[in-house]
C-alpha cells in the first residue's frame, strides 16, 4: 500500500514535469527536416534539371511553410556557389562524401516557426529559414537506390560564410535585434546581424532573428491562455500538496504504530520474564489476571471497645 502511494506521486511528478516541456526535441526537428526532404524530393520531376528551383508540395497543415529543392552539379557549386531561396552561398564550398550532384532543401516554416522553435528569453521576429545539403540519388557516388535514405553532406566553406536575407518581417527599431542559429544538434547560437540585416552563418541549418523579451513583470495582467495554463499549475500544485500531506501523515501514522508495537512488545516480554500473577488474553493484549484475593485484608487498628 505504501509502495503505490509512493509510485502514484512519483508518477505524478514525472507527469507534472513533462508538461513543462513545451518545446521540440531535437529528434522532432531531425524528423522534421527528413519530412522536408521526403516531400522535396517527391515534388522533383523524373528528370529533374540541374540549377532550378522545385516547390515541393506539403501536406494540409503545413499551409504556411515553405519548401523548395534544388539540384547542382557538384563542380558547378564549387566554381560558382549558389543564391536560391534567400541563401547566398559563395564559390569554394566543399562537400563530403563525394557525389556528383546534390540536392539543396530550402524551409520556411513561416506560422509554425515558433511552434517548433522557441528560445528561453527571446521572441522571433523572423520565421524560421533553413537549409540542408544531401547527396542526389541516381548520382555518381550513390551507393543504394530510391529506397535508401539520402545521405546528408558535410559542407566546408573556403570562400567565406554563408549570408542569410529573411522575408517578410519587419525589425523592432531598437537595434538589439539578434541572429538565431539552430545547430542541428539542438544548441542555439547568437549572432550579429550584419548592416543590411542578414546573418552570417557557416554551415548548414536553421536561423532566425530574435529580440530580447522584456522581464517579465510579477502579477501583471495576464492573457487569457497564460492565466488557464496558471490556473492548471494551481490545481496541479495543489493536487500534489494535498496527496503530499497524505503521504506525510500516512508515514507519520506508521511510524507511531511501529514504535507503540515494539513498546508492548517489550512491556509484555517484561510481564512474562517475572511474572508473578497469571495472565489472560483480552482481545489482542495481555492483561495480568489476579486468580484469587491472597492476602485477606485485616483491619489495622481494631477497635475493640
Ligand atoms: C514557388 O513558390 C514561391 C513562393 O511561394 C513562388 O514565388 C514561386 O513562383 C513558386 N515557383 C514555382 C515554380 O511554382
Ligand atoms: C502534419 O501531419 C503530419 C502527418 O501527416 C505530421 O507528421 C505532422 O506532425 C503534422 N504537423 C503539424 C504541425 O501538425
Ligand atoms: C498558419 O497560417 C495558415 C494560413 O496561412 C492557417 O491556416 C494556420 O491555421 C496557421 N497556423 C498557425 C499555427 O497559426
Ligand atoms: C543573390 O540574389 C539576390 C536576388 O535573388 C540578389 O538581390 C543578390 O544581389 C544576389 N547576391 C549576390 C552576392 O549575387
Ligand atoms: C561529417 O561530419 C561529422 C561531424 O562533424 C562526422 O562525424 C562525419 O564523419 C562527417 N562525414 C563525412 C562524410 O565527412
Ligand atoms: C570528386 O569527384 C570528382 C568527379 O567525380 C573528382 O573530379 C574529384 O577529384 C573528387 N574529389 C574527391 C575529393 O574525391
Ligand atoms: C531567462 O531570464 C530569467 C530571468 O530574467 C533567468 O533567470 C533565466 O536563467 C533566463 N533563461 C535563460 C535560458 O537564459
Ligand atoms: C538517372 O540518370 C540516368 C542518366 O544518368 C537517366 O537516364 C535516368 O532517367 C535517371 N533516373 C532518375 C530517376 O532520375
Ligand atoms: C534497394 O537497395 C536495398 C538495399 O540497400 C535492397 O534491399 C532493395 O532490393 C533495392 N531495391 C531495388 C529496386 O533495387
Ligand atoms: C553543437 O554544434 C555546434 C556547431 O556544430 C558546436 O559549436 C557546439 O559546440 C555543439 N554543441 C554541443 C552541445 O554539441
Ligand atoms: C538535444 O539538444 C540539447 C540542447 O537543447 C543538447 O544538450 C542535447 O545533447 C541534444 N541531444 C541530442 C541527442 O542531440
Ligand atoms: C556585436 O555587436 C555589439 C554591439 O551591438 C558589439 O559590442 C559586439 O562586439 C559585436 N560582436 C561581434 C562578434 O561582432
């Protein structure tokens, strides 16, 4: 009985925390990119040119997000780099392992950026941008075939960075605007952005631009979502507190059990080491049991007129 008290509230507590948790893990963003990629690819024609850009086409719920592939010749994209979807990317980009063409995916996740985004102490201002590099299937290099998972490229930059442009959003005026970047291993990096309001970023990817939230201020006036999620904090700090005390007075009421038990225990070990009068159980407990009156009382002090 103990033991699933204790289970319970320690279910609960894993349960409370996870509810804390209100952003992606990385596997959801590496699942993410390889749903990207799986639509991009399927959007490409069977003989896909070399140096266009594809829309790929994504399901229902993914209306604002935007992907869109396209596939260079290696050689080209060392001699000439590219500058698709908003990426400038210079000549001197070397990729591993060694195929002959690649496909580059661009994203766009527009409304749903800080659904799977979200960085402690900061707000986009900016939707989420990204881009992966993967070696082209049916090229020189591959070793599977359609039904091998792609192979994700090493980039190494010789011809400097990468400059990132943003669409469509408007910059606080405050100047403390911040570049975003998404490692793919799920740490965020801070940048500078440069004069003409770009990043500067070295590898592939995800970025956006942040700025600051201000601290927040104790009891002011909340939303409306903020104030039900506060009010499910309450119930759920409340539920934890009650069965808390619970568990306390139920450890409390066992422990002054045991302690009374060992008590007559040795009490009664006590009575049976001498026991001069003869005993009777009575319900669960000994009681001494007097058989006779031994002595007869005598009257002190008779008065004998
Ligand atoms: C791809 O999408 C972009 C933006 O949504 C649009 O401007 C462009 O015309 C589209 N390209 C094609 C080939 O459909
Ligand atoms: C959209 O649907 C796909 C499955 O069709 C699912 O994997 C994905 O998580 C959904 N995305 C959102 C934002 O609901
Ligand atoms: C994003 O925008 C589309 C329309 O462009 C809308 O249907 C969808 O509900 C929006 N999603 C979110 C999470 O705001
Ligand atoms: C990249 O392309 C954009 C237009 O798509 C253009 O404005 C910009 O100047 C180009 N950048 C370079 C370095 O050529
Ligand atoms: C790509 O880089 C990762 C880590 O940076 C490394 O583990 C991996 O072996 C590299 N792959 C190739 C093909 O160079
Ligand atoms: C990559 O392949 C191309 C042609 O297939 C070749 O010219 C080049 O030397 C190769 N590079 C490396 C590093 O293997
Ligand atoms: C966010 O700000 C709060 C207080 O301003 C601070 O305690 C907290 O450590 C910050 N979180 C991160 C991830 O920087
Ligand atoms: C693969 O490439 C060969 C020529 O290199 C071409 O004939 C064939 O159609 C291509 N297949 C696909 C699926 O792109
Ligand atoms: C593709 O490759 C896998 C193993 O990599 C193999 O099991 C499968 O039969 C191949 N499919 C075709 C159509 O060659
Ligand atoms: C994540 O990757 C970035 C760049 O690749 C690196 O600078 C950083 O140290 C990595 N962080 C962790 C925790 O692996
Ligand atoms: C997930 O991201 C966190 C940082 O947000 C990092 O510390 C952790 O190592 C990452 N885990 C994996 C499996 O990449
Ligand atoms: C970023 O900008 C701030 C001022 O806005 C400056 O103090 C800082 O040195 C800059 N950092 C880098 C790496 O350029």
């Amino acid at each position: 009985m103990l033991m699933g008290f204790i289970l319970s509230f320690v279910m609960l507590c894993c349960l409370c925390s996870l509810k804390g948790i209100h952003c992606m893990d990385n596997s959801t963003l590496r699942s993410l990119d390889d749903l990207f990629l799986e639509y991009a690819e399927n959007s490409l024609p069977t003989r896909p040119r070399t140096g266009v850009l594809y829309n790929a086409s994504l399901p229902q719920n993914f209306t604002d997000v935007k992907v869109s592939i396209i596939r260079l010749r290696r050689d080209s994209f060392w001699s000439k780099g590219a500058n698709y979807s908003g990426f400038y990317m210079p000549p001197k980009i070397f990729s591993m392992p060694n195929f002959t063409r690649l496909d580059m995916v661009y994203s766009n996740l527009g409304n749903l950026s800080s659904y799977y985004y979200n960085v402690p102490n900061y707000t986009l201002v900016a939707p989420v941008v990204g881009f992966n590099a993967y070696g082209s299937r049916n090229s020189t290099g591959q070793i599977g075939n359609l039904t091998t998972p792609m192979t994700r490229l090493n980039l190494t930059l010789f011809g400097g960075p990468i400059l990132v442009q943003f669409p469509d959003f408007s910059l606080p005026q405050n100047g403390k605007a911040k570049c975003a970047v998404f490692h793919l291993n799920g740490t965020v990096e801070m940048t500078n952005m440069t004069l003409q309001n770009m990043c500067i970023v070295q590898d592939q990817g995800h970025f956006s631009i942040v700025v600051p939230q201000p601290p927040p201020v104790p009891w002011a006036p909340k939303k409306k979502k903020e104030r039900e999620e506060l009010w499910k904090w309450w119930v759920f700090g409340f539920a934890i507190g009650v069965l808390g005390l619970l568990l306390c007075g139920f450890i409390i009421f066992m422990i002054v059990r045991v302690f009374r038990m060992r008590k007559i225990e040795k009490m009664e070990k006590e009575a049976e080491k001498n026991e001069p009068l003869d005993a009777t159980n009575v319900g669960q407990s000994r009681m001494p049991l007097a058989s006779a009156v031994r002595t007869q009382p005598i009257i002190e002090n008779d008065y004998h007129p």
